[in-house]
C-alpha cells in the first residue's frame, strides 16, 4: 500500500505494507537508496511517525533500529534520527516489483528469444527417457555432483568440443537451471572474492544484466559495433577505478544487434583479459543456429582459463526444461560446485540422463538440424516481408539464431509501434530496453523492434508476420 507520511514537514510516499515491522524498514531503506530521503535528513520523532502513519510505536522504533544497524540511519541518544551518509554507492536494487511482469498471451507471439516449443522432439525425448530409466542405478537416485551427472557432463564435453569447438573436459562442465541461474551462481562467487560490478555488451539482454544485479553486483556497459564488442572500450574501464571482474560477451551473436565478434577483436579481448585478469563470460546462446556457414568457433578455446563458456538448452530444445551448462576455467569449478550445492543441490538427474541419452543418440543433433532449416527460411522471410514496408536491417547482423533487429528509421517512434502492435495483440520487444539506460539514455540510440522469429507454431508464422508488416506499414507510411 502506498501512503504519505508527512510529520515534521517531512513529506514522504512510502510503498508500504502497513502493520509489518519489516515492511516499515523496506520502504524507507528503500526511500534512503532512491535518493528520496537525502543524507542528513532529520526523521521524525517514533512518537510522531507511529501517530503519523496510525502504528505502534514499537513498530517503528525497531524499524530505525534495524535501518541504524545496516548504516542507513544514524541516531544518537537525545538527538534526532537522521539519514546516514551511504559510504558507497549502493548496487542498483532489483525492482520491487515482480520481475518481469506475469505473462501476457499474445495472440502473435514474436517475442525473441524462444524457440518454436511445437518442434520438441518428444518421441525422442521419450525413448531417451526410458533408456536413462533403464540404465539408471540406485546410487543415480541419490544426492549427486552438483556440478552435474557424469554422464551428461561427459556427453556435453564431447558435443561442445565438436559442434562449438570449446576445449571442454568433463570435470569443467558444471550442469545449471538455465544459463540464468549459471550467469547468478558466477556473479555470487565473483562477489565473494570481491567483485563490484561486471561488464555487458551495450546493448545486452536487460534480464542477464538485472541477474546480476540481483546477485549484489553492479552492471556497466561497454558499446558495440559492426565488429562486436568495442575492445578498447573495455580496455579503457579496465583501466579505470572500479575495474569490472568480468566481462559478459556474445562473441558469436551480439544479443541484440546481431553481429559476430571481429577475428582481431577475439584476439584482443583474450589478450586484454589476460593482461588484467578479467574473466570473459560467453554467452553463447544461440551458438547452433548459423545459417548462412558454419559457426564461427568458441571464443574459450582460445583462453579456457580466462573464459566462461555458457550454452543453454534454451533455444534448441525449450526454455521449460531449465538446463544449460558451463565449461569452466581450473580455478572456478570448486566455488561454482559450492555455489551450486547450496542453490539447489545440483538438476534433476533424470532429465540429465534423458539429455544424455539424447546427445548420445544423435537425437539431439538431429532436432538442431531439423530447427535450423525451419529457422532460416523464417528468418528470410522476415527480411524479406518487412524490408517491403520500409524496415531496415543492418548487414552487420549476421543470419543466425531466433531473432533479428528491424530498424524503424527516422520520425518513427519505437513506442508508437509497440503500442500498435500490442493493439494487435502481436508480442514483440523494442530495441530501447536493451541500452543500459534504457532508450532514453545519453546517447542517441537507433529505434528498432526485436522479432523473434522461431516462437510462433509454423502455422502461426504467416500470419503473425504480415499483422507485424501491416503495423509497421501503418507507422511508416
Ligand atoms: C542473450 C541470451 N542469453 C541467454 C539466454 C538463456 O537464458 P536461459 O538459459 O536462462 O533460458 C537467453 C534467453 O533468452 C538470451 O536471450
């Protein structure tokens, strides 16, 4: 509930719920954080603000307590209570509210992204299933790595070390609940050998950079161009104060713009990272789906002790099952093993056997394949129907992965066009959410929407499409 609090001259908006101790606290910690109450503010007396806001004085005698033990506030016996000078810029807090927002079924879902979930090869699925059954023992049952079964983590090795060219051995594979939950376990362990913030790509994914957030550290951009990642840029802030512990890329497909990182820029990135000892994190979300050629190679195998490898099963086979997987530097597996431990034990182990056995199969492969050829034509069609309405594209986007960036051009607002297509009920997310601040920020930013091409079932895509290419018609003409 939100009130106003306005004792002593002082005129607040507090989001609270009223008759919880903890809630009073939140909120003006939260006020404090946001800048609202300034240091040096003077609070009311807790006579006059329990009057004030109608509770027990009690309740917010312990709320300054608890607010004066963390360093918010300050309170001498005899003197008033006044907020506290913070000794360093608090890290950005993850909102409030929940995150993101609860889902909207869009009647056009083009959301980026998400694969089309109708392509699941369940059969497959399903005979792995009873062949992880069958083979499974007793001692499987149990509490296992939390790095990972054997098993899988050996089949990831050898997937990853052939279709993505990672230098993977099975004891630096490290099994996650999606390549969110690995991205949080990473952050954790960076703070707790003293990290403050990490680097991403400007623009990035908004939900990867707020991960980390919530995991207690700082996000700082670094820009992106036709070649990918501005390497002298991260060079620069590396040289800087507050130095990032690592840097977070997506060497193969810039999320969202689309380009692969320069074969220059790889060099001097792993180089840089090497100078400094920054760990780079590769985020290689959609490494499987290149199609106009073979996918460029990982980045880690050329520094597997400076660099992450993330992959996700996210995109090939369906964000529902939570499973991806790491290939981590020496020093890492032990942290992530305890990080993971004591985030949730380790994944089921009967989805990690059926993933194995699906990776053993050749199943596994074979979907991709099959995925691929689907994701490609949906891709040119897309290219093809809207660059007729007058959307651009940029050629340094490369053809591969789930989405692709339509630029709007000039006068085109990117709201205008949202607002239009969610009028439709046509999900699609704009390009200004994906800048570090945001469309608004200090630099000029180009107006673009991102389509996610694969989410909708085939017989949805059409149509789905050409209400996309009426609504920018609409704003474009
Ligand atoms: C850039 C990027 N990285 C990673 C992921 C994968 O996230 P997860 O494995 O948690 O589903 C996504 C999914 O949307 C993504 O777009």
């Amino acid at each position: 509930m939100a009130i106003e609090w306005t004792s002593s001259g002082l005129d607040l908006h507090l989001d609270w719920a009223r008759g919880t101790g903890q809630g009073l606290a939140d909120a003006i910690r939260q006020a404090v954080r946001d800048g609202r109450l300034a240091a040096g503010t003077r609070l009311p007396s807790t006579r006059a603000l329990a009057a004030d806001l109608d509770v027990a004085r009690g309740t917010v005698t312990r709320a300054y307590a608890e607010l004066t033990a963390e360093g918010y506030l300050r309170s001498r016996q005899g003197a008033p209570t006044v907020v506290a000078e913070l000794s360093q810029p608090l890290p950005e807090t993850p909102p409030q509210r929940p995150w993101p927002p609860m889902g909207h079924e869009w009647r056009w879902n083009l959301l980026p992204g998400r694969p089309d979930t109708t392509l699941f090869p369940s059969t497959n699925w399903l005979a792995a299933t009873r062949r992880a059954l069958a083979g499974m023992t007793a001692a499987d049952l149990n509490y296992g790595n939390a790095l990972g079964h054997a098993g899988l983590r050996a089949e990831l090795a050898d997937y990853l070390g052939r279709v993505r060219g990672v230098a993977a051995v099975p004891d630096r594979v490290a099994v996650c609940s999606g390549y969110s939950q690995a991205l949080g376990l990473l952050a954790g362990v960076l703070r707790a050998e003293g990290a403050r913030s990490i680097a991403f790509e400007d623009p990035s994914l908004p939900e990867c950079r707020q991960v980390v957030i919530a995991a207690g550290l700082d996000v700082v951009g670094v820009p992106v161009d036709e070649r990918g990642l501005r390497v002298d840029a991260l060079a620069a802030l590396l040289a800087g104060p507050d130095a990032p512990a690592a840097v977070v890329v997506t060497a193969a497909h810039q999320y969202p713009l689309g380009a692969t990182l320069h074969p220059h820029r790889r060099a001097e990135l792993v180089e840089l990272a090497r100078a400094t000892g920054t760990l780079v994190i590769e985020d290689d979300y959609d490494g499987e789906f290149r199609f106009d050629r073979q996918p460029v190679g990982a980045l880690q195998a050329m520094a597997p002790d400076l660099v992450v490898y993330a992959g996700t099963a996210s995109k090939t086979l369906a964000p529902g099952l939570r499973l991806s997987w790491l290939v981590l530097p020496e020093r890492l597996i032990e942290p992530m093993r305890t990080a993971k431990f004591f985030a949730d034990r380790h994944n089921g182990v009967i989805e990690q056997l059926t993933f194995a056995q699906l990776l053993r199969s050749g199943h596994y492969d074979q979907h991709v394949r099959r995925c691929r050829t689907r994701y490609r034509r949906r891709r040119d069609r897309v290219v093809d129907t809207l660059t007729a309405v007058g959307a651009r594209f940029d050629p340094a986007g490369i053809a591969a992965g789930l989405h692709v960036v339509a630029l709007l051009g000039d006068g085109v607002p990117e709201p205008a066009v949202l607002a239009r297509a969610a009028r439709r009920s046509i999900g699609v997310e704009g390009l200004g959410r994906c800048w570090l601040g945001g469309a608004d920020g200090d630099r000029p930013h180009p107006a673009g929407i991102v389509i996610g091409y694969a989410a909708p079932p085939e017989h949805a895509f059409g149509p789905a499409l050409r209400a996309l290419a009426d609504v920018l018609s609409e704003e474009m003409s």
